[in-house]
C-alpha cells in the first residue's frame, strides 16, 4: 500500500492541476469542513453522515494539501 499511496501523491506532484476524485473522512461539524474546502477550491459531491465522510473533486494541488 504504501508503493500505491507514493505513487498517487507522485501523480499528484507531477500534475498539480489536474482534477482527482477523493473520499476523505472529516472530523467536526461536515457544514464547516465544506464550507472549508470550496474556499481551497475543491467540489463536494456527496456528503456520507455516518462515516463522517465527503466525496469530492479537487486538484492534485489541494489533494496534496489534504494530506498534510
């Protein structure tokens, strides 16, 4: 897995401004933690309440940055 998780985060690197599609999970209200991400450009597509999860589409810039 962790040759899977370099290589994406390479991908990512290689092209920063190409679209992604993620699922993240949040912690803390799911209002705020979207409200978060358009401001960083990203697309929330669905919302998952009993995960505390988000599907969205962003850039390979602002996926990078969700990692940290």
């Amino acid at each position: 897995m962790s040759s899977s998780r370099s290589k994406l985060r390479k991908e990512w690197l290689d092209h920063p401004q190409k679209k992604v599609d993620l699922i993240v999970r949040v912690k803390g209200d799911l209002d705020r933690r979207i409200a978060t991400l358009a401001e960083r450009g990203a697309e929330v597509k669905y919302r998952f309440r009993l995960t505390s999860s988000l599907a969205l589409r962003c850039s390979g810039r602002v996926a990078l940055a969700l990692l940290e």
